[in-house]
C-alpha cells in the first residue's frame, strides 16, 4: 500500500492512498471533519452504510466505532484533507460561551456535501501542506474557523462539539448486538462500555455464557449468511462488512462453521433463482 500523509500540525494533515484498497476498523478518540478530494469511502456502522466521493464533506464524532473502506476511484487516489477537532481546542473554544449540550445523542456521522463556507476553509489549507515555515498559529485559526462554520450551518452541532462526557457504564447486550461487526480490541470495547477489560470479560460470560471471540466470530458468519443469501452481496464486500479482516481468514471460518463455502452459497442461491 502506498501511503503519504503531510501535516501542518498533527491535528490537521492531507492523506492520499495510492493503492486500490485500505480497510481499518477504528474508533475516533476526536471528531473528525474531512474533506474528499479525490477518491471513496465506505464507512460501515451500526445504522448502515455510507458512502463519500470527491467533493464530500462530513464529521465522525469521537468515541463512535466505524469500518472505514478507502478505494481509489476514476484513476485518482484516495485523497482527503482532514482536521481532528481536539477535545482541548473545543473546551478552550466553548469556555466563555454558554452552551449546554443534550446527552445520548445516537451515533451518526454528520454529512455537510459541497457546502461552500467549509470547502473554502479546508480547500484554504492546501498551499500550507508545501511549505517549511508557516505563518504563526496558523493551524489554531483554522481550526477555529472550522468550528465556527460548523456551529453557522448546522444548529444540533454544539450538541456534539461541546459534549465533553466519557461512557457510562451502559446495556452490554445490547452495545454487542449493534456492533459486533466492528473489530476493535476488547479494551476499546471495554471502555465504551464503561468497563475495564477485566470486568467487560467477566460481564461478556454472565450474559452470553462464552468468550467473547467465539460469539464474535459465530454472529458475523451468521450476518454473513444473511448478506449472502439474501441481499446477493459480493463476497469481498460481505466480507471486510461484518468484520473479518481478510478473505482468507473469512473463507476457512465460513466453510467450519456451515460446511460449505461462501463461493458454493452463492451458486446455490444463483441456480435457485
């Protein structure tokens, strides 16, 4: 894979991909506002699919769990600008206005298409990626400005920008049935759950009677089967979708668990119809 990031500061850096697919499953610890240049992604969560090309703009809020899938796209790299709005620059932002943010928002990722005052701004930063010495707190102003735009053009984001709550302890059952397919270490599990990795082991037993890799790797082949007999998926797609890191790895954890491989699935559901 060939990979080149430049930064201006380490909050704000241009990302292009070379290669024809990179797949990470990941958890922000900072919001995360990017600009799409060349390329797509696709970004799975629990509330579907979606996906961004050339000319996008969105924002991943922190502590949200996403499969993030980058292709390049009509000859052009996967190629974005993007700006991590840091819980310390919000909180120094926020501290002299008087803003009082509802709790328990649902996890989505706010979508901002060709709006032309955030284009301007990220677009702006460009030229900063070549140079040595930059103008000073020129990173600062940006990302102030960012902030400011977003809170001009979208009235339920001081909802999201001036949260500044960790997770509670919450439902396990139900956090692992929404997000299964997300393969994050247990600790990161763990702590958006509001648990430590010893007791999120120990609470995983009492309410599923296993470990929680064995459950992991059964309701992903389950959500596969599904996809793959009845939404026609394309095996690869099905694949890096529910969780697996690799089509090898999926394929032997297909064939053990049913008998048969996902390939022969699909010509069976292909000569049944």
């Amino acid at each position: 894979m060939e990979y080149e990031a430049k930064y201006i500061t380490p909050d704000i850096k241009l990302s292009c991909y070379e290669d024809t697919f990179f797949k990470s499953d990941i958890m922000f610890d900072q919001h995360m506002l990017v600009w799409f240049i060349s390329g797509e992604t696709k970004i799975v969560q629990t509330d579907g699919i979606h996906i961004f090309k050339k000319g996008d703009i969105f924002l991943i809020p922190r502590n949200q769990l996403a499969t993030i899938i980058n292709y390049p796209k009509d000859g052009q790299p996967h190629k974005t600008v993007v700006m991590h709005l840091t819980t310390e620059k919000l909180k120094n932002f926020y501290a002299k206005l008087d803003v009082k943010p509802k709790t328990n928002l649902e996890p989505k990722i706010y979508s901002y298409n060709n709006h032309p005052l955030l284009e301007s701004c990220l677009a702006s930063l460009i030229p900063y990626f070549e140079m040595t010495a930059l103008p000073e707190n020129i990173a600062d102003l940006k990302i102030t400005e960012a902030i400011s735009i977003l809170r001009s053009i979208d009235s339920e984001i001081d909802n999201v920008l001036a949260n500044f709550e960790e997770p509670g302890k919450i439902d396990l059952v139900n956090f692992m049935e929404r997000n299964f397919m997300f393969n994050m270490p247990l600790e990161r599990l763990g702590y958006l759950t509001g648990r430590s990795l010893s007791t999120f082991n120990r609470d995983f037993k009492k309410y599923f009677n296993t470990t929680p890799q064995k459950w992991l790797t059964k309701k992903r082949l389950d959500l596969a089967h599904y996809q793959l007999t009845k939404n026609k998926k394309k095996t690869i797609d099905v694949c890096y979708e529910v969780g697996f890191e690799n089509l090898s790895h999926f394929s032997y954890a297909f064939k053990k668990q049913f008998g048969y491989t996902a390939t022969e699935l699909l010509r069976v559901n292909h000569q049944i119809n």
